[in-house]
C-alpha cells in the first residue's frame, strides 16, 4: 500500500481517465499534420555547441530550456505574447532534443550545464536571464551556479527541487514505462494536470512527447533527474530566482516540501502560483506564463 501510495503522489500509477480515453487507439503517438514553424531560423545542432533558435532581437537576453517530455515546441504557445523588441529569447535543445537531436553524450546534469554554457559563449551571449522547466530547473539552478554573474535571473516552472527527484526501483520502473508506453505516458501527463482535459489535448501532449528526443536521451535525463542532486554554495548565488508551480500538478512539484527544498537552498527564491494550470503551465496559459517570464526579464 505504501508503494502504490509513492507511485501515486508522483503520478505514475493508472486512473479512470486515462483507462476510457480515445486517445490512445487513435493513434495517440503518431505525428501531427505538418503546420507552418512558428520558429524564425533555427540552428541544428554543431560539434558541441546545442541546437537553438533566437526570436527577437532586444537588449535584453533570455535563455529558455525545456522539460523532460517535450523540447522547444513546448514553448511554441508562449511566442505570440513575448515582446521581440524589448527581449532576445534563445531556446536551447539539451542533447538528443529537438534541434540537437543528433548529439548523443552522457546526459548528466555537469553536461547539460557546460553544453548551454558552451552554447551561450559560441553567441557571444555574456549575461542572460535564464528559464527551466522540470527537468531543465534542476539543470538552471547548475548553470547559475557555475556561471558567476552572468545569470540576471533564475524562472523556474515546475522544477525539480535541489533536493532532486528521488524514486524507488517501482517508481524508476514506471518512469521507464512513460518512455515505452503511450498508455504510461498517458498516466503520468494526465495526473499532472489533474485528468483536466480530453483526448485531443492528451493527444497534443503525446506527440510533443514521442517526436521530442531519442529514447537513449530520454533514459540518459532520466537517470540525471532521478539522481543528482544540488548541493555546495547555494546560499551564494546572486540572482534572483522565482519559482512557478501549477496548482494542478501533482503534490511533488507544488508541495511544500518543493517550497521548503528551494527556501533553504536559495534566500532571494519567490514564489508563484498559477491556479489554472498543471505541469505544462507554458502550453495550458501560455499568456500567463510569457507575462511571468517579461516581468522576470523586466525587472
């Protein structure tokens, strides 16, 4: 009891949305109808620099990372309502995601850091505000770390904890089914938006999903999120840090024991919440989450 208990607080075990949904016998996985890109000029990836993709052209520099089941299209609803005047916002693909696809590596969190990084010096992109989401907070809350003074600020939606996300041989036995398994998939995306919508959305999300990253990438940030943690010198990082949760997310990303890991942890955190919206704040109130993102720029 205790076990399903664990595997239900993080989302991992079967509902009775999941189990009725169409979804899944039409084809949840496959690709969408081809759509015109939204992205102006984006850059494969090179030798060691990741893949990106600039929009806008302002002063003001933003670095954007993505979450474990999706790349930048997540990221796709957010880009009508960002100011290309006032902010230049470089969307990054980790290895084996999306424009970086092609670069396979040891996905560890050090990697994940020294590649966005190496990425920002090949743009010559000396100081920048930072954004990670889930996955990729745990890999933000690194680079500020490592990088001195050159992050601004620090918004994280959804994040993993500095604490990480730690799972039992159950728990890493259903994460590993999410990657095979659409109906797993389907579990873990559902209870994390509090089996809100219907199947086209779960179909959307789905596909986001699987046309993401390789599952060798998916595996090798699978291991990295479970297993690493934020520790050392915390206290002295310098930029700001704010932290979004979603009310409808499971308790693991908006509990208090997430409040209390990043209040320790870091003494200029704030806080918000977005009654509306779960784990995929940028795809379910993508106005509210550019605006949140704006004011971090702004301020």
């Amino acid at each position: 009891m205790q076990r399903r208990t664990v595997l239900k607080g993080l989302g991992l075990t079967a509902t009775a949305a999941i189990a009725n949904t169409p979804a899944f016998a039409q084809g949840a996985g496959s690709a969408a109808s081809a759509a015109p890109s939204p992205w102006p000029s984006p850059q494969l990836a090179t030798g060691n620099r990741l893949g990106y993709c600039r929009v806008g052209n302002g002063p003001t520099v933003c670095v954007v990372l993505h979450e474990w089941l999706g790349d930048h299209v997540n990221w796709e609803p957010v880009l009508p309502y960002l100011d290309p005047a006032r902010y230049t916002i470089v969307f990054m693909d980790l290895r084996g995601y999306g424009w970086s696809r092609g670069m396979s590596g040891s996905y560890t969190l050090d990697e994940a850091a020294a590649d966005v990084l190496r990425t920002a010096d090949e743009l010559a992109i000396t100081r920048f505000h930072l954004v990670g989401h889930s996955m990729s907070g745990l890999v933000a809350q690194k680079i500020a770390l490592q990088a001195g003074g050159r992050p601004q600020s620090v918004t994280l939606f959804s994040p993993v904890p500095p604490t990480g996300f730690r799972a039992d041989e159950a728990a890493m036995k259903a994460l590993n089914a999410v990657i095979d398994e659409d109906e797993a998939a389907g579990r873990a995306i559902t209870a994390r938006t509090s089996s809100r919508y219907g199947a086209g959305w779960l179909r959307r999300k789905l596909t986001i999903a699987r046309l993401a990253s390789t599952i060798e990438a998916k595996r090798g940030y699978l291991i990295m999120f479970t297993s690493s943690t934020i520790s050392g010198e915390t206290h002295g990082l310098s930029a700001p840090m704010h932290v979004v949760t979603g009310a409808l997310d499971i308790p693991f990303y908006r509990g208090e024991p997430l409040r209390n890991a990043f209040a320790l942890a870091y003494p200029r955190v704030t806080f918000e919440t977005i009654d509306d919206a779960g784990h995929y704040s940028m795809l379910e109130t993508p106005v509210r989450v550019a605006s949140i993102i704006e004011k971090q720029l702004a301020g």
